[in-house]
C-alpha cells in the first residue's frame, strides 16, 4: 500500500469515520475542524499535529466533509482556505451533498488552481463510515481517481466512478438522498398509523422488516423510535437541504418531483417543531403529536 498524507476537513460523526479509517490503513492524517475537541481527539487516536496552513503543502489528499455546499467553498477558497497552500496535483475530494452545478464550479475552480478535484458524495451512515465501509459516488479525471486511490481504498467498500468530470457523483447523491428522505418519511407515517390500530412500535419493529414493505432506511431507524432514543446519528437538520437540492435540481430539469415535495413538508414541519437537531428518525414525533399519540420514551 502507498502511504499517503491526507487532510481531513470537517470530524463530524461522518468526517471522523473517514479520518480514522485512513489512519487504521497507515496514512499520515491531519484532521480540521471548528470543534477543537474532535482534533484533539483525532490526535489522541494517531493524527498528525499541526495548522492547515503548515501542513496542506505536504499533503497528498484532501478529503472536505463538511455540510453543505456554502461549507465546501469555504474550506476551499474562503478566507483561510486551503486551496491558495495546496501544491499542484494535489487531490481535493469534496463529500458535502452538494448540486451537480455547484460541483463542476468547484472543479473549475480547482483545475485553475492547478488541482486534481474528485466529486465524491458519500453514503452508508456513521457506523459505515468508521468501519471504512463507505460507498464513494465519485465523479472525476482518471488521474485524479489514481492518485487518490489508498485513501479511496482506506475509507470505502465501493467506489462507484460515474463519469471523468465533476457532476455525476452529486446527482447519484441526490438521488439517493431522495430516496432515504421519502423512506424515512414513509416510515414515520406508516408507524404511527399502525398505533391508531393498535400496532405497537416494537411489533412494528418485529414484522414490517419480514415484510415486502421493508427498506434499509426502516431497518436502520427503527429500533430509535422503539428505544426512545433520538441521540443524532443522522439529523432532521440534514433533510430540508438534502432535499431542496433534489427539488432544485428537479426543477432545472423541468422534472416534476411530488413525493419530494411531500416529504420535504414534513421534513420542514420537524425542524420548525425544534427537532432539527435529533435524530431524523424524530420525524415520528410530528406524526405522533398531530394524531394525539405517545411514543415510546415518552410517557
């Protein structure tokens, strides 16, 4: 394996999951982050020292695993960002869930700078994350696949390479996004409509996964409505922008999206009900609240 030395931006619970899977595989890591007790954490776990400006020269990677696309430019070309110290030919791979169109302006803006620049939304969940079983949907030139690759092959199970140009990679993101925003939704409705006919959560939780009716996304969030843990694994906050990309995206295309626009409406009703910063399986409580039910935990 080659060792590379990677910069990690943004050690959220996804950010994090990626910077220690790159160090399990032998890779130099620095990790950033606003939150000064994740880098010290990082540091404590084997990540190298140092400020973004000393050390971005040096690197080989850098991975940006920040929010949203406001964040990506940010790290990127705002002030303090690390664009201006990377040396030519070092590889920025961007994870934000972001639009196609504001994917190719970073990788224009990067080719100018004399970068290598890799779409690469991410998926598959915290835990995925910090196992380095991520799927990348990634988009990009081959030499900048090539280059990246150790820390690819570190941080990820699947690498999905859907085109040699920035773009691709968002839009399989947001359609993925799609999907598991509907499903979570779809979930939250049809469990709390099985507790008006007297279909306890936990029963819910015990037959719907052996059913047609079953997705990952249910299999995966359900066991939190039964708990009554809504610890964020996964935020509501994620889902009114996850989705008005998909809708924004939709509506350039001319392509009309009802079942988005319907969850996005629940999506927003959770976050204006002060739930943005659970767990988006919280979704239920809105459906819970509206018909009079109370959820396990909560009584």
């Amino acid at each position: 394996m080659t060792r590379q030395t990677a910069a990690v931006i943004g050690l959220g619970s996804m950010g994090y999951g990626v910077a220690s899977s790159l160090l399990r595989a032998g890779h130099v890591v620095h990790g950033f982050d606003i939150n000064a007790d994740a880098v010290a954490r990082l540091q404590k776990d084997g990540g190298a020292p140092g400020t973004l400006a000393e050390v971005a020269g040096g690197c080989d990677v850098v991975i940006s695993v920040v929010i949203n696309a406001a964040q990506t430019e940010a790290v990127l070309f705002g002030d303090g960002g690390i664009v201006a110290h990377l040396a030519p030919g070092t590889v920025v791979m961007s994870c934000a869930t972001v639009a196609p169109d504001f994917a190719r302006s970073m990788e224009a803006r990067c080719t100018d700078a004399g970068l290598l620049y890799i779409d690469a939304p991410i998926s598959g969940g915290p835990q995925r994350s910090a196992r380095g079983e991520l799927s990348v949907l990634a988009s990009g030139a081959p030499e900048a696949f090539a280059k990246a690759r150790p820390c690819l092959d570190a941080m990820a199970s699947q690498v999905y390479g859907l085109g040699d140009s920035a773009g691709p990679g968002s839009a399989m993101k947001a359609i993925n996004q799609m999907l598991v925003g509907i499903n979570l939704a779809g979930m939250a409705e049809a469990l709390t409509f099985g507790m008006t006919q007297g279909v306890t959560p936990e029963k819910f939780a015990e037959i719907i996964p052996q059913c047609a009716g079953t997705s990952w996304v249910l299999e995966n969030r359900v066991g939190h409505v039964v708990d009554g843990d809504y610890s964020p694994l996964s935020a509501v906050d994620i889902w009114p922008k996850d989705l008005g990309i998909c809708l924004d995206v939709a509506h350039s295309a001319k392509f009309g999206a009802p079942v988005t626009a319907a969850a996005l409406q629940q999506w927003l009703a959770a976050q204006g009900s002060g739930l943005g910063r659970e767990d988006d399986a919280a979704l239920v409580k809105v459906y819970a609240r509206n018909a009079g039910l109370t959820l396990p935990g909560a009584e």
